[in-house]
C-alpha cells in the first residue's frame, strides 16, 4: 500500500517562508497527482495546490501567486514554497497521492500532515 510522508512544516513570522516536502512510497504504483491540503479544526480541508505527472497544476484561489508546488514523478515526490506567509495560511498540511488504479478509478492516500503556524 502506498505510504504518504510529509515534513517541513514549523513556525514561521507573517511574511516569511516555509518549505514542505512529500514523499510516496510503498512498492510499485502509478500515481495520477500529489499535492496539498490544508485544514483547520473545525473548518473543510481544502485544496492547496496539486500537481498532476503530465506537470499540469491546480492551486486553490488563497494561495495563487505566493505558493508554488513542484515536484519529480519519477521519485514519487513534491514540494510546496510557501512565500509570503499570513496568519491565515496556519493550518495541518495534509499530502495527497492519487494512486492510479484503473483507467476509471483513483485512491487518495494522506499523510499525517505537518503543522504550519504563521505568527507574530
């Protein structure tokens, strides 16, 4: 079974930079994407940005213009740049693979999320 295993997340001042990093592991898949959700307690788990193999990539509408998500499909890996920070960016930072099962059929696999808190 996939394994999703995300790090860097911290405490940072507003304005300041963070950089998260995820890996995927767990034998041989295909993976469709992997990104990035955030989530408050109490509050949805929303898209960050997502990165799919083609390089094509989805950013939720908070973040555009100051995160940006890169990665290698060939080592199952990705990484989120987080400039510009605010308060309202704290959050658990969730990785996402989509594993590719069929031509039809996805699975989401999260990992435990890293904490990012964004204050003065």
């Amino acid at each position: 079974q996939v394994q999703v295993l995300e790090s860097g997340g911290g405490l940072v001042q507003p304005g300041g930079s963070l950089r998260l990093s995820c890996v995927a592991s767990g034998g041989v898949f295909d993976l469709n994407a992997m990104g990035w959700y955030r989530q408050v307690p109490g509050e949805d788990r929303d898209l960050v940005a997502l990165m799919h193999t083609s390089g094509s990539t989805n950013y939720g509408n908070k973040v555009k213009g100051r995160f940006t998500i890169s990665g290698d499909s060939a080592k199952n890996t990705v990484h989120l740049q987080m400039n510009s920070l605010k308060p309202e960016d704290t959050a658990v930072y969730y990785c996402i693979a989509l594993e590719r099962l069929s031509a039809l059929d996805e699975a989401a696999h999260w990992g435990q999320g890293t904490q990012v808190t964004v204050s003065s």
